[in-house]
C-alpha cells in the first residue's frame, strides 16, 4: 500500500484492532488508532511512532464517530473492531443488557459505515469484524450472536450501496481468538478446550491471523472482492459451537 493512504482503526489499542494497527502501519499505511480508551490509543500511536496518531471514539455515539471522521477528511482504508459480549439466558437478560451488546456490535458499525462510507477515497475499503457466533449459535450468547449475524447483512448491504464509488466493504469472522476480551472465556476451565476439539486446524487463532486477513482485504489483491464475511476460524464452523453455558454452569457450581 501507498505510505500516502491513511486507514482507521477503530478499536486499535488492543487485541485484533492492535495487530491491525500494527499490520497496516506495516504495509505502509499513515494509521490512525481510535479507540474508547484513550490513554491506550495515545499509547499505540506511540509505539507505532510518527506519522501515526490517535483518537478517541465511542461507536454507541453518532456525535463521536462523525466527528472523528470529520476531523480526518477523506480516509482510505476503515476497520471497525469495536465489540464485546455478555452471557445470560433469554428468559433472564435485562433489555438494558441486550442493549449494551447491540448498540457497539451492531448500531455502532452502522453508524461507522455511515460516516465512513461519507468519508472513504474511491477505491478505499471497510472492513469489519464479525464472529463466528455470527452463523454458530451460542447459548446464553443472544444478544451478541444477532449482532454479528445482523452485521453480516450490514456488510452486504453497505456493499451494494458503496460498490458505485468503488468502496469495498467486507468483514472477517474470527472463531476464538486469544485477546484481552476473551480472556474471560479462556479462564473457565474447559471451554478452550472443546473450541479446539471443534476446530479442524487444532489450534485457537491469534490477532496477527485476523490481522492478516484484513490486510489482504484492504489491499489491490482484493480489488474484486466485496459484500464477503471471510469465515476464519481453522475450521470451526464446520463443526459445533462449545458449551460454555455449560462450562460456566459447572465452574459455579464448583465454588
């Protein structure tokens, strides 16, 4: 990529937006890592050093997200890795709780499509990331499981709207991938586990395979390549999803 192309990390300070930040600086990219927290983004950008910089956003803020693309101008490449989940029955989740997950997972990459897709070259790319609880359901996962499945819709549909000014737009669905917002996953004993057991490659993947995923996405290799949610998981969705209602369910009844 051209050191003149400037890309958007949103959700850059940690886990998957960090390798991504790291991996577009890499390729040649002017980066900027935007973040909620925005001492961690101040701190990412400098690592990286200059000419990348930060910027504060919170996605479930319209005002945030079209300031921030504002302030920047024109932008070239987008990467929307804003997202989190919580765990609790359908019969049991407070609205406000599926709310939360709805509002970053999903109203929030809506809003970045439309201030990105104001915003990017002709020819640029937005790239989001989704799940493989995006086609895998979960128990006790609802609230983020419809968000990733609403934002593969997203996806194509931004797709077929951006497509006339050559925008690319795609997402990637990583299966478990160990990051500070898995971490919570990862310490109940048992569900990594079964992850790898339902995985064909036999491993949990890393921020740097997402990362590169993302790369090529962005780049000239995928200039025909649009409305795609890239399943990335080492084979995961071939199979099934683990318990981790179950796993969770044994962990308290063990304490």
């Amino acid at each position: 990529m051209s050191e003149h192309r400037t890309a958007v990390v949103i959700g850059g300070a940690s886990g998957i937006g960090w390798a991504t930040a790291r991996a577009l600086a890499a390729d040649g990219c002017r980066v900027v890592v935007a973040d909620l927290n925005a001492d961690g983004a101040r701190g990412r950008a400098g690592e990286l050093g200059e000419p990348h910089t930060a910027a504060t956003v919170d996605v479930t803020d319209e005002g945030s997200v079209q300031r921030l693309f504002d302030d920047l101008g024109a932008v070239d490449v987008v990467v929307n890795c804003a997202g989190f989940s919580n765990v609790g029955l359908i019969v049991d989740m407070p609205v406000e709780q599926w709310r939360s997950v709805i509002d970053v997972c999903l109203t929030g990459a809506f809003i970045v499509a439309k201030h990105a897709g104001r915003r990017l070259t002709e020819g640029g790319a937005l790239v989001s990331i989704s799940s493989l609880n995006g086609r895998q359901p979960a128990a006790a996962m609802s609230a983020y499981c419809a968000a990733k499945a609403g934002l593969s819709m997203l996806t194509q549909v931004a797709a077929l709207e951006l497509g006339p000014r050559g925008i690319r737009v795609n997402a990637v669905a990583p299966g478990f991938v160990h990051t500070p917002l898995t971490q919570p996953a990862a310490s109940i004993p048992g569900v990594v586990e079964e992850y790898i057991e339902n995985t064909a490659l036999g491993r949990a993947g890393t921020p740097e395979d997402i990362a590169a995923a993302v790369i090529f996405l962005c780049s000239p290799q995928a200039s025909w390549l649009t409305g795609e949610v890239l399943d990335l998981n080492g084979g995961a969705h071939l199979k099934r999803y683990p318990d981790v209602l179950g796993h969770v369910m044994r962990l308290a009844e063990a304490h």
